[in-house]
C-alpha cells in the first residue's frame, strides 16, 4: 500500500512538472537580490528612492522563479513588521508594501524611479 502511494506521489510530481529542487536555489539567490537592492538603496542615499528600490529588489527575486518570490515576500513582510515596531507610520509601511507587491507581481520597478537617480540603479 506504501509503495501504491508513493508511487502516485512520484506520478503527480512528474505529471505537474513540480521542479521542487530548483527551489531553494531560486530563494538564496532571491535573497541576494534583495540585498543587493538594499546596498543600491544605502550607496545611492537618494531621497525618494526607497519605494524604487523595494520595488527592484521583490522584482529580481521574483524573476528567479516561486522560491525568489517566496524569498522576496518573507524578506519583505518581515523588514516592515521590524520597521512598524520601531514606530515607523503605519502609510509609510503600507507604501513599502505596495512597491514591493508591484515588483514581485513582475511589474516594472522604474515606475517607482525618482528623477535624476543615476542610471547606475
């Protein structure tokens, strides 16, 4: 009966075309994205530029697959849960929010591009 059904398993997987290994490659370099985009953000110390750069660093995580996303989200959701309880306002998290929900959506982050930020980022 184990073997039925771990055989079924093994028959789904393949059928749906689950690449489940490819995943926790996708979200280490998801998160690596995501820190990249920080650095830009903290070397470029352009005003108005933090909603760009959320949105750039969720956008090339997403863009690694289902586990650059997943990173993208957690890293996210968890940046701006640190950042409500060090009494950052509540508009400007859900702000953050919105951009990081646009890049992982596969939106283009320039629409969050502040003018004159050097073509660099």
């Amino acid at each position: 009966m184990k073997l039925i059904l771990a055989g079924i398993v093994l028959i789904l997987i393949v059928e749906t075309n689950a690449q489940w290994y490819k995943f926790p490659v996708e979200a280490a370099q998801g998160a690596g994205d995501m820190w990249r985009a920080y650095s830009d953000m903290r070397e470029a110390n352009w005003i108005g530029a933090d909603k760009y750069f959320h949105a750039r660093g969720n956008y090339d995580a997403a863009q690694r697959g289902s586990g650059g996303r997943w990173a993208a989200e957690v890293i996210s959701d968890a940046r701006e849960w640190v950042q409500e309880k060090m009494g950052h306002g509540a508009e400007d998290s859900e702000a953050d929010q919105n951009a990081n929900r646009w890049g992982r959506e596969g939106r283009d982050p320039n629409h969050f591009r502040p003018a004159g930020l050097p073509g660099q980022y």
